[in-house]
C-alpha cells in the first residue's frame, strides 16, 4: 500500500516516477510476481524487485520512462547472463513492465466565451484538470465551467501573478480581444508550461508578434508558441474549434506531434514570410468569444 499512497503523493505534488511490476517469471528468481518498486523523479525508490543488478538495471530504465512518458518491458535471463550472478539470485527468467507515474496535465484556459466553453467540455473528458480565468464576473462562474477544478473571475494582470504553470501545465489564450491576448502571451512565453496555444488570425498573430518583439521579447521565446491554435482540421465553430485544440493538446501530451496538420504558424515562418503573409485572410480558428 505504501506504493499507491507514493504514487497519489507524487501526483498531489506535480512530480513524476516511474513503477516497475514483475509480470511474468519462470524458474527461480529474487523476488516474486507482481513485486512493485516505484522509482521517484529525484532517484529515491520505494519497494523492491529483488535488489543486485536486475533493481540497477530497472532502476536506470525508470528514468528513461519517466522521460519519454512512455511504458517499457524489460527481460532478464538470470540463467545465461554471468552479470546476474550476485548471490541474489537463483537462476531463471522475469519479465519487468516499466510505466510512468505522470502528475495531472493542468490546462489553464483564459477567457470564458463560446470557444472556452466547449473546450472545456471536451478537454475534461479527455482527462485535463482544468483552470478558467476571465475579467468578468458574469462569465467566469462555476455555473458555466462545471468541469473546472477552478474558476477565477480576475483580472488577467491579477490572475497572471497568482498562477504559476509548471513544466506538464498546458496554457489555452482564447479571450474576447487582441489586446488581453498579447499581454497574456508576454507572461505566458515566460513560464515553464509545457503548451502555449493563441487564438487568431494569422493576421492577428503577425501583429502581436511583431509588437511584442518590438517590445524586447526575445524570438525565441515564440518557438513553444501554437498560434493560430489547434490541429488544421477546417474548424469552423466554436465546437469544432474545441475539437481541434483538444486534438492538439492530446498530442502535445502523447508526443505525437511530428506529421500532424498544426495550424501553428509561429515556429515555422521567418521574418520575411511574416511580412508576405501579412494579407493572407484569416483561419478559421479566427477570434471567436
């Protein structure tokens, strides 16, 4: 039991591990079926699978897995492999299945329209916790995000110094105008979010851009940034819109970017596109409230 309270600690905390179960054994081995070992983010383990170099070997793997967010399988012949051999053990086979222990994928949304409502929707049933803030008080209710973890009514100058995403939180700009979309952005390119997603035009997103860097803010900064936001689906409303950033997100989270139609525009245009696509019409993942 203590493993599983380990484990819903780590979550609480925002941390990562990584447990490693016996799944399969044959012959004799140091341990038994289903022993557990949780290895945590700062390289403590809690349980064992049977010490020596087989725990060693588990152990370095956890790390990777917690890494690459992905499950592994891991063999041991302790009958052929001389390695093995460390008085712990007793001759046969066993069969380690590695999974990470990943903390909640955060997503902040900012602004509390159309858009916000239906993303909300679909992004909770796809697992995100959810965070909604906007100016006003008559949007921002609990009444309209039923699925949020919290709901903040703040001004967004207010809400950026009290919230502080980390490294697995996601960040969702889809408020009602240009002006709070760049100040939010200035903050967000800044923070240690994992995702940073703006709504808009490719026009719009030029604008702030450019006015930003004009500003001082670094272009590199922008590389992270998904703007205009979402997957390139054709999106039209507000509900498919959701869809699309939804999709997104999900594979942000999974690491299944590469290949996939991003709308994202920041990171794969240089200065002088941005100037020959400055009249380019708008997306359909143009300002929607």
């Amino acid at each position: 039991m203590e493993i599983y309270e380990q484990i819903v600690q780590l979550r609480r905390e925002g941390r990562r591990g990584a447990v490693a179960t016996i799944v399969n054994v044959r012959g004799s081995i140091p341990s038994f079926r289903t022993a557990k070992m949780l290895v945590r983010d700062d390289g403590s383990i809690v349980g064992t699978i049977g010490g020596g170099c087989v725990e060693a070997e588990v152990w370095q793997a956890a790390r990777e897995v917690m890494e690459s967010e992905k499950p592994r399988t891991l063999t041991f012949d302790l009958n052929q492999d001389p390695k093995y051999d460390t008085g712990l053990v007793c001759g046969g086979t066993l069969e380690v299945f590695i999974e990470p222990v990943l903390p909640p994928a955060i997503l902040y949304v900012f602004g509390a329209g159309h858009v916000a409502i239906n993303l909300c929707q679909v992004a909770a049933n796809a697992g995100f916790d959810l965070i909604v803030t906007d100016d006003r008080t008559s949007y921002a209710t609990k009444e309209r995000f039923p699925a949020a973890r919290e709901v903040h009514a703040l001004d967004f100058d207010e809400a950026t110094r009290k919230l502080d995403p980390n490294e697995t939180s996601y960040i969702v700009i889809v408020t009602r105008g240009h002006r709070d979309d760049m100040r939010l952005l200035r903050w967000a390119v800044r923070t240690r979010a994992r995702y940073i997603g703006m709504i808009g035009s490719k026009r719009k997103v030029i604008e702030i851009f450019k006015t930003l860097r004009e500003e001082g803010v670094h272009a590199d900064l922008f590389d992270r940034v998904h703007a205009p936001i979402g997957l390139d689906i054709g999106a039209v409303t507000p509900e498919e819109i959701a869809v699309a950033i939804t999709a997104e997100l999900i594979a942000i989270r999974r690491h299944a970017g590469a290949g996939l139609p991003h709308m994202s525009w920041f990171h794969a245009q240089n200065s002088q596109s941005e100037a020959n696509d400055a009249d380019a019409p708008a997306t359909a993942l143009d300002d929607h409230e």
